[in-house]
C-alpha cells in the first residue's frame, strides 16, 4: 500500500468526483517554492506518468520500403515485395501493421511529475540518441507497444524503475528485434538491440542496465529489490517472435526476469544470457503443453507482502489470469493457491537444466492466485484481460482489465462498451475458502466504446482497416493507488483504447481516477462511484504507466 509523506497532498483527497478545485493548493504551494528554476527534482506525494512522443515525419518510413529490416530470407515471413504501403507521417504511418506483423517505430520517453489531480508540474525527458553526448547511456520505447514503459517504485521507495531499448529514435521494428546473444533466425526481424531496464532518482538521474532478455519481443515493467541486502530487479516481459521450437536465449529470456543492476556505463556493459526468475506451465494444471517459453507472457507485476505477483492478459497460450511466485515450493501442488505465511521474495535466479529446456522448459514455479481464473487460453469460453495490479490491503486487490481489443467489424465500438469485466476489477479475499472473490467492476466514467475526439486527429472511415479513426475508451492497463484517511482507495489509472487504427496502440489515450470505499464489497454499493479523466494524450502522443514518485513513502511492501 502506498500513502502520501505528511508534508505533501495528506490532507488533500481526491473528494467523490475528483474535482480540480480538491487539489489546488497542494500544488500552488510548489509554485512559490521556486524548486522548479533550479535543478529537476521529484518530490514526494506527486504521481509520475511516463509518456511517449512519436516523431512525426514522413521519412521515418520509406513507401515501397522491404520491411521488417534485415528480414532473413529463410524465416518465410518477409514482407511482400511491394513494400510499406505508407510513409512514416503519423497516424496513418501504423496503417504498416497491416503489411508488417512486427511494425513499430521507436520514440522519446518524458516522464511527467503531476499533482494528483493531473495538474502537470514539470516533465523529465530519458536521455535518447537526440541529446546531447555525455550521457551514462540512452533508452527509447516503441511508441505504438501498449505494455511498455510500466512503472514502479523501488523496494524502498527511493527509486523509479521502467524498461525500454537501448536503440535509436525511429528506428523501425525495435519492438520484435532479437537481442544480441540470443539470436532466431526464423524472427523475420533481423535486426538485434538490448533491452534495458531505466532507474531514476529523485533528483532525476539515471542508470541503465542493458539486457538480453526478451528477444523477438519486449520488456514491460521492472521493480528494484534494494532492501535487505538485495540488489536485483525482478521484471516481465514476453519473449519470441519466430518458429517453434525456438532457440534456448529466447526461452531463457521470457516471462519474469532475474536481472542485476549494472554500474557501467551503458557502452561499456557486456550483457549476458538472460537468468530467469520464474516460470509457469499449463502443465501444471492438468493441461498438454504449449509452446515452451510462450506461457510466461507476463505484463503486470507488483511486490505484496514479501511476495512477487504478475499478470498475463494476452497470446493464445497459457492462462491470462494473476500469478504468485512460490519460493516455497508448497503453495500450489495442482498450480493454484495463495501464498505460503512468511515466504521469502526470490534471492536468486531460476535453477535449470539445459539439457533438458527444449523438451521440458524451465521448472515451474509460479501458481494461479486462487479464485482468479485457472483455465487454459485454448479451452477458456471466456477471457480476461488482466494488465497492472493494486493491493490496498490483504484482503483487497485492484486489478486493471484493459478489455479484449476488437476492432473485427464496424460494432467495434458497441462491443467495447457491452464488456463486462474491462475496467477496474475489485476482488476481496474470502479467508474461509482461502480464495479471492471478485466483488464488482468499476466501468461508470470511463466510457467504454464512446469515441471521442483528439486533436489534429482523422475523422471518419481509415480506408487501410474500413473502421473509424476517432478512439474509444476500451478498459485500463497501468495503475496505482493509495488508501486515504477516510477509508477510500484512490486509484489512477491509463485507459486502453479500440479505434480502426492500424495499430490502437498508438492512439492518444488518458489517464483516470477513481475513488472506492474500501469496504465495500457489492456493486449496489459501489453505485455512485465514477472516474473522471485527470489528464488526455495529444495528437501524437501516447501515456503509458503511472506511479507515485521516488521519495515518496511505501508501507506494507515488503
């Protein structure tokens, strides 16, 4: 659970429909301050959104051009001869999806500092390939990728942490690019780029830790284990963009990653082979096996009570549902429980047997949190989308449901708003049947499947898809939250988008809140509880995960 230091926003709450007059003077009490002509500085209490910034030019993208770069022939999934249908001018430049399976292009990240009412403060641009030299590194994210660029808070709260690409500003198909040392020649990407995993202080200084983990695809959120003598990040990701079987870097390199901060600067680090952290098999469950490495496609991730949770919401393997890592090895014997009392957070990287990772995988040691769903992707009538996870307390989890993403006809838009599980999800532990409950879903406010409209943004039918440009609220991916005095949650949220966009991950979206009465645990009760949206992507822009800043302070983590 995160709460506010006493000096910054503890007295002013969010009030029931989130008002910007509820928090004004929080932050017209910076403003006389002058902290902000002098040296940058997060200061605690306020929340940090990461955002991302396409570079709007037509020769990102050449007309004609062969894509995915350095395609290898032999991979069978080169693009057509004719080329890229569209240049790079934005939006119509990921109308490319449709002719490149791997398109993506690569962008600057700013981190701004806001009050919690969205009142934006400053902003902290991450050093790229357009600044200046002299740099301890650079990192960039792939604008149009939807799960990058999650946020989180240290063990400790002293810093920030997030992943991205060690690579250039537009360079194109990043996003699915192999990693140096572990290489698919069937990824009809053929080009390599570490991954890297960012940590910012509070006054705004970075260190950058290269990786080889997730090749053929991305990492997406990372969390700094500093206390106890600790120094590692654990982090999620997917890995893979090739045939199957695929090579062991890229089974190494998927899921839940083991990584140790490195202190070099970023041209003088020699990544190695990727250490996972954790790793779960249907298999587990009774089921056939998938695609080995392609279960741990994991996008949330959160730290509770000295237990490591992530999320899996996407890929036709495996279960999207919420899972634990079980240090024990007692937890879950049929691959669902709830965690073991007093179990310790993973110290080391996953033990395996290399001679055997092509025909069994890595150990499993991960379970589905009980009561979430446990069924497999393939058999499952029903699907959840879980993305980013919220504990307010023991007995209560917020999980953020970014809603199923269809865009296969013209109903697009009545089908998002008909979803009944996109949004913020309650779920309540029920200590007798030792097994969480969902108790209601949060939608009032978000507008689900109402388009609205942005800036400088096309209207009416995109002819590359025959679906309406303008976007629409689809359910939320990042969050984070904060219990109040009055017994409320607050929690901030990043919307999910449908729209006829080549790719709806490049469509501007917004950052919500909401506030919900702890104890409540019916929607009746829950009824006159709404979002209101605090902050709106411009044209060209996209937001991505939202946190508290460094220095502010972290109880019940750990």
């Amino acid at each position: 659970m995160i709460t506010t230091s006493p000096l910054h926003f503890r007295r002013r709450y969010i009030a029931a429909a989130l008002t910007v007059a509820s928090l004004a003077v929080g932050v017209a009490a910076y403003a006389n301050d002058g902290w902000h002509h002098h040296e940058f500085r997060f200061w605690p209490g306020n929340l940090v959104v990461s955002r991302s910034v396409y570079d709007n030019k037509a020769s990102n993208v050449q007309v004609g051009e062969v894509l995915p770069p350095n395609c290898p022939p032999a991979s069978g999934a080169c693009g057509a001869a004719s080329g890229a249908p569209y240049d790079g001018t934005y939006p119509y430049v990921w109308n490319n999806d449709t002719y490149d399976g791997s398109f993506g292009i690569t962008s600057r990240i700013y981190l701004d500092q806001i009050a919690p009412n969205g009142w934006l403060i400053d902003t902290l641009e991450v050093p790229n390939s357009l600044q200046p030299a002299g740099r301890e590194g650079e990192m960039v994210t792939s604008f149009s990728s939807k799960s990058e660029l999650g946020l989180h808070l240290s063990m400790d709260g002293r810093y920030l942490s997030f992943m991205g690409y060690m690579a250039p500003i537009n360079a194109i198909d990043a996003s699915n690019s192999n990693t140096p040392l572990a290489v698919d020649g069937t990824n009809p990407d053929g080009q390599s780029f570490y991954r890297t995993v960012a940590l910012v202080d509070r006054k705004g200084h970075f260190r950058f830790t290269e990786t080889n983990a997730y090749s053929g695809n991305n990492g997406r959120a990372a969390i700094y284990n500093n206390v106890g003598g600790a120094n590692v990040f654990y982090t999620v990701g997917n890995a893979g963009n090739g045939a199957n079987p695929q090579p062991d870097g890229v089974i190494l390199g998927a899921g839940a990653q083991y990584i140790v901060p490195s202190t070099l600067p970023e041209a003088w680090q020699t990544p190695v082979t990727p250490a996972p952290l954790a790793s779960f098999s249907v298999t587990e469950l009774g089921a056939k096996a998938d695609k080995i490495g392609k279960d741990d496609n994991f996008r949330g991730i959160t730290v509770f009570n000295n237990v490591l949770y992530v999320t899996k919401g996407s890929g036709g393997n495996g279960v999207n549902t919420v899972y634990f890592v079980d240090t024990t090895g007692k937890a879950c014997p049929n691959g669902v429980g709830v965690p073991v009392a007093g179990a310790p957070l993973p110290t080391s990287a996953l033990a395996y047997d290399a001679s055997t990772l092509q025909t069994k995988g890595l150990p499993n040691n991960m379970c589905v949190l009980a009561g979430f769903p446990a069924t497999p992707n393939k058999t499952a009538k029903t699907l959840s989308y879980p993305f980013a996870l919220w504990f307010a307390d023991a007995n209560t989890l917020y999980v953020a449901d970014e809603g199923d993403g269809y865009a296969g006809g013209t109903d697009l838009y009545t089908h998002a708003a008909a979803q009944t599980t996109a949004g913020l999800q309650k779920w309540v532990f029920n200590a007798a049947t030792q097994s969480w409950v969902l108790a209601y879903t949060l939608q009032a406010g978000l507008n689900l499947g109402q388009p609205y409209t942005v800036s400088g943004y096309p209207t009416g039918t995109n002819a590359a898809t025959n679906l309406p440009w303008s976007p629409a609220t689809d359910g939320l991916r990042q969050l984070t939250g904060r219990v109040d005095e009055d017994g409320r949650a607050t929690i901030w949220a990043v919307t999910s988008t449908i729209s006829g966009n080549g790719d709806t991950g490049a469509d501007p979206d917004k950052l919500v809140a909401v506030r919900d009465e702890l104890a409540n645990t019916t929607a009746a009760n829950a009824a006159d509880e709404h979002f209101v949206t605090l902050r709106s992507a411009k044209f060209g822009e996209v937001l991505r995960g939202v946190s508290f800043t460094p220095g502010t302070e972290v109880r019940d983590r750990h």
